[in-house]
C-alpha cells in the first residue's frame, strides 16, 4: 500500500480525497499538513485523516510518505515539490505546477538527483474519450490536423478576484491563463503537441486585478495547422468548447469544468450528424467514442500509481507538462511584445524563462 500525505487543505483537496478513495487499496491518505493548523485538524477529522501537521520537514520526517499531493497555492508549488522529492517522496501537484520554465528545471533537477518524479494535475486529459481521440490522432485515423478552436469562455466575480493570492502576477503566475484556461490548453496541446508559434494579445476588461482577464492567441503547427485560443473570466455563459478539425472528422468537445464521454462528438465529413458517434456507434465504428470514464482526479492518480509501481513515468510529467508551461511563457510574452514567439525562443536569459508572466517572481 502506498502511504500518500496532502499538502494544503482548502478547496481543491477534497478532489485529492475523492481520487485516493476511487484508489481504494492501492493508496491510503496517512496525513495533512496545512500551515493553518485548525483548519487541518478540522479538514483531517472530517474526512477520516489520521494526523495533522503545520510543519513540511516534520511531516516528511515523520511519515516518510511514498507520495506528495500537493494542493496548496501556486506560488509555494516548486518550494514544497523540491523539498518532497529531496526525501524521495512522488508528488502529484496542482496546477499550475510552477511559475516560470527556470522553476521547471529545478524541479526536474531535484527529481533527476533523487529519482523520484513529479507530476502536475491535467485531470482532463485523463477520460476515456480523449485518450480514444488521443490513440485515433496517433494511428493516422484521422488524418492531417487542419484548423483548431481552444475556448476556456468562463465567469469569476470581482470577490474571486479579491481573494488574496487569484489573478495577481506573482501568486496566481496571472489571470485565465495560468488558472482556467490552462487546462483546456493542456488538453489541445496533448492531442495537437506540435506547436511552433504563438501570437497573443491580452487585457484586463472587467475586473480591478494585476492580471489579465481575458487573453486570445493565434497558433501556428509545424504540421501547418492553425489553432484559436481564447482564456476569458468575464463570459456570462460559461463554457469550455475544442474543436479541432483533421482531414477526415471534426472532433469536439463541450463541456465546463470536466468532459465525460457524451460531451465529445466526432464527425466524419460523409456523415455531418453528429449522431453518428454517440456510444455503441456502428456506422464509423473506428471514430465510435467508447462508454469510457470521465476525467477525474481519481483517474489520474491511477494512472501515477500504475506509473509508480510499473517504473515508469507517469504521463504528465517531465516534458508533458514543460509543453503547455513553454506555450503560456510564450503566449505571455508575445502579449507585451506585440511580435509572434517561436517555441523554443526562450532561453535562460530571458525575462520569460525566469517568469511564465515576465514579471519577477520572489
Ligand atoms: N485541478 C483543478 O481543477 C483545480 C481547481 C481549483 C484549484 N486548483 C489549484 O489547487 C491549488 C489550491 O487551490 P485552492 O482553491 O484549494 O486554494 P485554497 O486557497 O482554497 O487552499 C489552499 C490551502 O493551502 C494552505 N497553504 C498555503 N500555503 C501553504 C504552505 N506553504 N504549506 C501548507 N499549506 C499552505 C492554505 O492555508 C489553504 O488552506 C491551486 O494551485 C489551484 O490553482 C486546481
């Protein structure tokens, strides 16, 4: 059994419980540590958590944890994940994993001195239905990627932006880019890994913050693809919408905050009902979504558990995860820059590389 600690105990842990249940007998949640201890104790006695801590080093020490689920906020991820993966601890951290491509390296740096790995939390990634259009756009299937439409169209009021760390540069890493759209942005990058260019505009419409509210990109592929990214706070109707058209079927998804199987359609262009692909589907039988999981927590750490007791590495680790933090670095810079950014024109000594966002980190 593995024995996994919690790190952080506000709203987004009670994910992380709920995916160690769906992990029944593979995993057990052994301890808390939240610096606000009486909300720990309080956060531990409710969901059947053992001990609480408010220190990291005594916890380690203590528990000498298998695995890290780290849910705190964004500015203290690379601290705490250097420190567990030091002991030889797996993390599992929230998004975003870090703020900068420099931060990136230092943890992959501690991971590849200790031989533990760290893995970001894509949850999206993990249905069943866009692992099947995943293993269609690898095998050919669809052919050649032509035009795609990447939409995180969502709402947050002023009093979730006057919450102490959300849409300011240096504790969120920014606005609906870094925090909401970044997680349909890591799903079309997943299935559409190629990007070459990015050019990018963003503003503060609607909302007394630092960082910007909304944010919209043009991309280009090396495949020659061309992708629209648009990352808002301020859309009443909220959605999250990727379309990506190939040469043989559009694929779309439609969905909020996680997609389940009926939220995807595949159209092959002789069939333009997108009824054709519900579940069960025998007219494209290929293109058929199977009757597969949502994504979920649970079923990414699963698949890290699977990782972890197979060897390997788990899928959004490593380069997986440096893609999509690569894209947003770029997407930031070509905002403030007015000029398109080519992947891989970040480099060390660049504002950019040392901050997701140009502005200084502390
Ligand atoms: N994957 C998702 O769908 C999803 C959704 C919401 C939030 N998140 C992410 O989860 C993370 C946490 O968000 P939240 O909404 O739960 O935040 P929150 O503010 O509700 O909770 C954070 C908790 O961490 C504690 N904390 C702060 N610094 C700490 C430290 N150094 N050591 C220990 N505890 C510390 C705080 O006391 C607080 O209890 C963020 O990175 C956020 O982007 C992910």
């Amino acid at each position: 059994m593995n024995r996994a600690v919690l790190v952080g105990t506000g709203s987004i842990a009670r994910q992380h419980v709920a995916a160690v249940a769906e992990c029944t007998g593979r995993v057990e949640l052994v301890a808390a540590l939240d610096l606000d201890r009486a909300r720990c104790e309080t956060f531990c006695a409710q969901h059947g958590i053992p001990r609480a801590y408010d220190d990291l080093d005594t916890l380690l020490a203590a528990e000498r944890p298998d695995l890290v689920l780290i849910c705190t906020p964004p500015a203290s991820h690379t601290r705490l994940t250097v420190r567990c993966l030091e002991v030889g601890a797996w993390v599992l951290c929230e998004k975003p994993l870090c703020g900068s491509l420099a931060d990136l390296d230092q943890i992959d740096a501690a991971a590849r001195r200790s031989g533990a790995v760290c893995s970001s939390v894509v949850q999206n990634r993990f249905s069943g239905a866009a692992r099947h259009v995943k293993q269609l756009i690898e095998a050919g299937e669809l052919g050649r990627p032509l035009v795609g439409h990447c939409a995180t169209t969502w709402h947050r009021t002023q009093a979730y932006y006057d919450v102490a760390w959300h849409g300011r540069w240096q504790e969120a890493f920014g606005g609906p880019t870094m925090q909401l759209g970044i997680h349909t942005m890591d799903l079309f990058l997943w299935l559409w890994p190629d990007w070459a260019q990015v050019f990018a505009s963003a503003a503060t419409l609607d909302h007394r913050m630092e960082a910007e509210d909304v944010s919209v990109a043009v991309v280009h592929h090396a495949s020659g693809a061309l992708t629209t990214v648009v990352n808002s706070a301020v859309s009443p109707r909220q959605e999250t919408r990727l379309r990506l058209d190939f040469q043989h079927a559009t694929v779309e998804a439609v969905y909020l905050y996680r997609n389940t199987t009926p939220d995807w359609q595949i159209t092959p262009p002789a069939q333009a009902a997108p009824s054709t692909t519900v579940p069960g589907d025998t007219v494209a039988p290929r293109m058929a979504l199977p009757d597969a999981p949502a994504a979920s927590h649970g079923a990414q750490l699963a698949e890290l558990i699977d990782a972890m007791e197979q060897g390997r590495r788990p899928l959004a680790s490593g380069d997986e995860v440096r893609r999509t933090l690569e894209f947003c670095s770029a997407l930031y810079k070509s905002s403030s820059t007015g000029q398109p950014v080519r992947r891989g024109a970040i480099t060390p000594d660049d504002a950019y590389y040392r901050s997701v966002n140009g502005h200084p980190l502390t």
